[in-house]
C-alpha cells in the first residue's frame, strides 16, 4: 500500500507527465503507454507501432542486421 507522501509525489508529477507525453509525437506517446502504462514487452511495442522485427546476432559474433 502506498503512503500518502508517495501519493502526494505522484500527484504533483500527474501535470509534468501530462505536459511531456503531450509534447510528444502520437506514435512516440503511444510506444510509452503500451511500454509503461499496460507493461507491454519491447517487442510487442515495436509490433504495434509497425516497426520491423530485428534478428539476434548469434554467439559467433555477427552483427545486428536491420
């Protein structure tokens, strides 16, 4: 259960997280509530925003291919 300070510290940073999420654009707005709002994975972020699946390098090295 929260105390009423950690309550209170949240209420005061409600206005700054409403006034950076709307300075944001649409799609980078929505990658953060998915991510942090409905802890969403990575992955699944990068899916619903249309972003392109990257495949892992192997152990031998390779580099990441875009």
């Amino acid at each position: 259960m929260k105390t009423s300070e950690e309550k209170s510290a949240f209420h005061a940073l409600v206005p700054l997280l409403d006034d950076s999420l709307l300075s944001l654009r649409e799609k980078e707005c929505t990658a953060l509530l998915l991510r942090f709002g409905e802890n969403h994975s990575l992955r699944e972020v990068r899916v619903a925003g249309g972003g392109e699946r990257r495949h892992r390098p192997q152990a031998s090295g390779q580099r990441w291919k875009s």
